[in-house]
C-alpha cells in the first residue's frame, strides 16, 4: 500500500513522540519524584508559616484594641474610683458611662468581639452583656479558663476556648485578658480588661487555612487544642506532640518525618500560640502524582504543536490566517494598536488590508467620540462650579452689609481681605485645573470660617482632624466649603445654640475620606433622600445652599464615576453627618 509524505511523516513522527514519551515520563517520574516531595514540604511550611502570620496579626491588633480601651479616659476614671469611698449614685453613673464606652469601641471591631468584662482591683465586675449583674460572670471566672495572675507570665494573656451563654444566646470564645494599669502611675495596676473573641469568626478562617491537610492543630500555650480538624483517619494527638510544641518560639517552621507521613510544626507566635499539620504519604504521592501527570501532559502537547509546525504545506496555509486570528483577539481585548502585513498575493491579503483600514477607522472615531467627551465634561464642570460662587458671594456681600451697619467700620478690612482672597481661588480654574491640595483647600475654608464667624461669632466652632501626610493630595477644587456652608446654615443656625462642625480627613486605603459633622438639627429621612436624588425643592424652604450638596455629587460621579459618592447620615435633633471619599493623588509639595 502506498503511503503519502504527509502520512508517512505522521506515522513516523508520532512513533517517534510514544517512545521520547515513555522514556521521558519514566525518567521524569523517578528523577522528579523527591524533587516534588521537597517542594510540597516547602509549600506546607509556607501555607503554616502565612496562617501562623495571620493568627500574630490578630493577635496583635486585638492587643492595640484593647490599649486603646485600657487608656481611655473614662476607663481609667471608672477603675480609678473607690466603691468603699465613692458615692453609689456616682458609681452606678460612672459604670454606665463606662459601659457606653465599651459598647463604643466593641462597636468599631464589630465582627470577631463578642463581649468586654472590667475587673477592678476590689472585686466588681462590669459586664457590657450583663450590666449591672455580676452574678453570671462572677461565677464563669471561677471556670478554669481564667487562670490565676501570678499563673500569667505577662501583661497580655490569651485563654483556652471556653462557653458562654447569655440569657440565652450561647457563644463560643477565646479570652485576651489585659492587665490595666494607671496611665498617671504606671507600676499601680487597677484591674483586668477581658476582650471576648468570637471563635466562630477565627474557625471560618482556620478551616480555610486547614485545607490540604490530613489533620490540623491549633494549640495554646498551655499546648491545649483551641482547634482541631481530622479527616477519615485521625494521625495527630495532643500528647504526642507534647514534646514538639513547648519551649520558647521558633522563627521558622520545624519538620518531624513520621513513617506515614510528616508533620510540619509552627510555634513562631509570641503569644504562644502553635500550629501543627500532618500531611500522609498518599496524600502527599496524590500531590506528585498530579503534577507528574500534568507534566507530561504538557510535552505531550507540545510534541503535536511541534509535528504541526515542521509540516511546510500545513503552516505556508494557516500562518497568514492564524496571525490574522490572533490580531483579531488583540483588537477584542481591546487592543486597537494593531497592524498586521501579510504578502501572500491570495485573499488573505486582501483580507488583511480591509482589516488594517477598519482598525484605522474605528481609532480615529474613538479618538474623536474622546475629544468630544472631554469637552462636554468640561463645559458641564464648569457650568457646575459657577453654580457655587454666585450664592457664596451673596452671603459674604450679605455679612459685609451687616457688619457695615452695625459696627459701620471695625473689622471691613479682615471680611474683605478674605472676600478677595476665595475669589481669587474660585478664578484660578483656567490656570490650576479641575484639582486643588488640602492644604489650600483648608486655607480657603478657613478665610470663609473667619468672614463667618463676624455675624455668626457665637454660634459655631470648626475643628480640624486631618492626617498632615495628605495635606499635599489633591480633591476637586471647592469640595469642603458648600459643606461647611450648609453645616452652619443648616444644622448650627437653626437650633439657637452654639455647636460645632468637625471636618476629619484621613487615609482609608488607596482613598481619602473625608467626613463633616454638625450637632446641628439634623434632618430625617426623606429630606436626605431628596438631596441625594437631586431634587431641587426641599422642605427647609431654602433649596439655594443645597444646590452644594448636589454639585458635589455630580462632581464626584463626573471626576471620578459611579464608585465615588456622597453618604448622607443624619437624623432629626441629633446632628449630620456627610462622608465622601476621593481617589489617593499625591500632589506636588
């Protein structure tokens, strides 16, 4: 039977792959195997090492968490104070203070705190659960989770899990008990501050972590298991491990070989806390025998790709077209900057030039449909800018008419000089852009503050909290002052008593946010769905000032897009709250 050159190249060729395929994959199979071991030992020690990371992180932010609380300033007064001396109406006030303080900053680690306990030095109790009844808690100190002090070997003491139930919700936790002592003298010591941690929310994590493994240890420093996790087969035994996880702690994982299997050991955490794997040889041969297989997968796929590329007949017909392919998935990713050139004098060239022109069409429509786009913003942001000035100048004119008649020439001069200096800001637009820093930001609210504060001296006070890293970053240009401005028309003016506005601006991951507080009159919840709906006419009777709010808005969601956006929290006789947030930029200092 006559065979083709096509045939005959195949058939030899593909004889040539089998062998190259078993020779390599028996090869590949012995010489790779320890190898592999090696490696997938290393990627458990890793996988313990960044678990173990995990666990110190929380560790260690619990222990700020509970500096911060220890040194407040109400705690502290509240374990200062004497129940033999004190007066029992002060105490009862001075715990109830002290409990809305801990409700506060458990609020703030919402999610993994369960409860906060104070102990002073004679005894009492305050339970934020259970506020004034020490009897449940009294009682569940006596449980073996909560060691002795002289048992404790520092300031800062993690417990073995223990149950809890409170008028019954029952939960799970683990005990970061904290020694507290007086911030005015630091060798006297007041008491103990108890944080409760939910153990739900580090199980949730751990049996993330744990997967991979045949069986899996988190054991305290008493070498207690907080946690444990076995499959069909249990390998692992507290008491066999004894030996392994007392001592101090070691910075890198530890390897213990056992006959069916390993074991890796991790006790690199401060707080005493010890993680411990154990891998079984199946699973482990499981691990190596997938990527074996994968392996050889991969050569045999690119054998074939290999036998298709050394056919000339196969690859003089399909190069053209399957470069012409892969420039048409470089365009739909979104890649317009393609230019294909293919000489075969067929219709594939021909195809190729019609593609080249289409490419070159669609670029400069985009290009255009830009161009357009960018001047539509503009206009539209500009439109929107002059929107503020107008209704500002009308208060400031406003301010200077009644200071004129009233005090005729005494301070014209300092509203003036401030007048001018916002207006020379507002003008920049041309020459500065769209973009200001906080800090002259800051300079322009606070000559609008100073004009204010001639009619208004007695009704508000403005506070700063900004972080001084930012004050060179970059916002959009009249961003905090229409807030400001409505804050004190708004909110202060209308309850006929002095009150504060509070501007706090701060890091909050790759965004800066920015939040003003008024204990103003606050407003409820229609007339916040009104402003941040856009509509116009509010129920306050004014809707001019409000017209900050919703250019703001529009700014935003122009500069920066739906991502970006104003929150409104208030509610009547308690105040506003406006939270907004822009991108990170870091301008020129």
């Amino acid at each position: 039977m006559k065979m083709s050159i096509k045939t005959k190249i195949l058939l030899s060729t593909s004889l040539v792959i089998m062998v190259s395929l078993i020779l390599s994959g028996t090869f590949a199979y012995y010489y790779f195997a320890n190898i592999l071991k090696e490696q997938a030992v290393k990627d458990d020690k890793v996988k313990l090492r960044q678990t173990a990371r995990q666990l110190e992180y929380y560790s260690e932010d619990i222990i700020k968490f509970s500096q911060n609380i220890i040194t407040d300033k109400d705690v502290q007064e509240y374990m200062r104070k004497d129940n033999t001396v004190e007066d029992p109406f002060a105490m009862l006030s001075a715990k109830s203070k002290v409990i809305e303080r801990l409700k506060d900053y458990i609020a703030l680690r919402g999610g993994y705190i369960h409860s906060a306990v104070l102990i002073k030095n004679d005894g009492s109790i305050c339970f934020n659960l259970v506020p004034f009844s020490d009897d449940y808690m009294r009682n569940h100190l006596k449980e073996d989770w909560y060691p002795a002090y002289e048992d404790r070997k520092n300031n800062y003491y993690f417990s073995r899990p223990h149950h809890m139930d409170i008028r019954g919700v029952p939960a799970d936790v683990i005990s970061c008990i904290v020694t507290i002592q007086s911030v005015n003298q630091s060798d006297k010591v007041l008491g103990e501050l108890i944080l409760n941690l939910s153990m739900p929310y580090f199980i949730k994590y751990i049996d993330e972590a744990s997967k991979g493994f045949d069986d899996f240890m988190w054991v305290n420093q008493e070498n207690c298991i907080i946690y444990a996790k076995a499959g069909d087969k249990k390998y692992l035994d507290v008491k066999d491990i004894a030996a392994y996880v007392s001592g101090p702690p070691v910075q890198e994982p530890q390897l213990i070989s056992k006959p069916d299997g390993y074991i890796v050991l991790d006790r690199s955490m401060d707080n005493g806390w010890k993680l411990v794997s154990f891998t079984s040889n199946k699973r482990l041969f499981q691990r190596i025998e997938y990527i074996f297989y994968f392996f050889v997968f991969f050569i045999l796929a690119s054998l074939i790709f290999i036998i298709a590329v050394i056919m000339p007949i196969i690859l003089n017909i399909t190069k053209p077209i399957t470069k012409l392919t892969r420039k048409i998935k470089e365009v739909s990713g979104g890649n317009l900057d393609v230019e294909i050139q293919i000489s075969s004098g067929d219709e594939v060239e021909a195809l190729c030039t019609g593609f080249n022109k289409m490419i070159g069409d669609i670029k400069r429509h985009i290009n255009e449909s830009i161009e357009h786009e960018k001047v539509k913003r503009k206009m539209e942001f500009d439109i929107m800018l002059s929107q503020i000035n107008p209704h500002f100048i009308y208060n400031v004119l406003n301010t200077i008419i009644y200071m004129a008649r009233k005090e005729k020439n005494q301070n014209i001069a300092k509203v003036t000089d401030s007048l001018i200096r916002i207006l020379q800001d507002g003008i920049k637009l041309g020459k500065s852009g769209l973009y200001t820093s906080i800090r002259q930001e800051m300079e322009i609210v606070n000559h609008y503050v100073e004009i204010q504060k001639f009619r208004y001296s007695e009704i508000f006070v403005l506070e700063w909290k900004v972080d001084e890293s930012l004050l060179d970053c970059l916002i959009p240009k009249t961003l905090i002052q229409p807030l400001i401005e409505n804050a004190l028309f708004h909110g202060i003016c209308p309850k006929d008593e002095k009150g504060t506005i509070i501007v706090s601006i701060f890091k909050d991951e790759k965004d800066i946010k920015i939040i003003i507080e008024d204990d103003g009159v606050g407003m409820d919840q229609d007339m916040i769905d009104s402003i941040l709906i856009g509509e116009k006419h509010l129920n306050s009777g004014d809707s001019v000032r409000h017209i900050g709010i919703s250019n703001i808005r529009d700014r935003l969601k122009y500069l920066y897009g739906e991502d970006y956006r104003l929150e409104i929290d208030s509610r009547p006789g308690e105040g506003t709250k406006i939270t907004l947030k822009v991108p990170f930029v870091m301008g020129e200092s």
